[in-house]
C-alpha cells in the first residue's frame, strides 16, 4: 500500500509504503463509543488509545469527526500496517 496525505489537493505528498499485515471492522457511535469486531492477520492491542493513534485529541473529537463526515453509526475497516 501506499500512504498519502492531502490528497486531492496541491499538497499532495507520498508519505511511505507499507504493507497490510491485518484487518478488523470498526464501528463508531455515539457517546463516545468505537468497537472492533474479529481481526484477521496480525492486529495487536497497542498501549495508546485508539484515537490517539489515528492523531485525534480525545475520543469525543474522534466520534465528532466521524458524525460529521459519515454519519453515525460509522461502520468501515482498520488496518494494521508495517513499513516496506
């Protein structure tokens, strides 16, 4: 895979490639609440919250950011990767 930021944009830049070592859907709701369902390959618990992962401040901000972009329930996929 390859990872980007600003895409759709002139800032557009290649951040790096990875490859995916595992998978598992994900569902954000309101009041705060996100669950992971069965993972497949090789997803692992990290020490850091999850919306400290995917750089949010707090885990409000995160299900704030997905009500407004997608609509809650949100219901899609993480993916764990690993550098090239």
């Amino acid at each position: 895979m390859k990872l980007y930021t600003g895409l759709r944009t002139k800032k557009c830049k290649k951040l790096m490639d990875v490859v995916c070592v595992g998978v598992a859907p994900i569902i954000v709701s309101a009041h705060s609440q996100w669950k992971l369902g069965e993972t497949e390959g090789n997803i692992k618990p990290s020490v850091a919250p999850l919306h400290e992962q995917e750089g949010f401040i707090n885990v409000q901000t995160m299900v704030n950011f997905f009500r407004e972009e997608y609509g809650l329930p949100y219901r899609g996929w993480i993916h764990a990767w690993r550098k090239v």
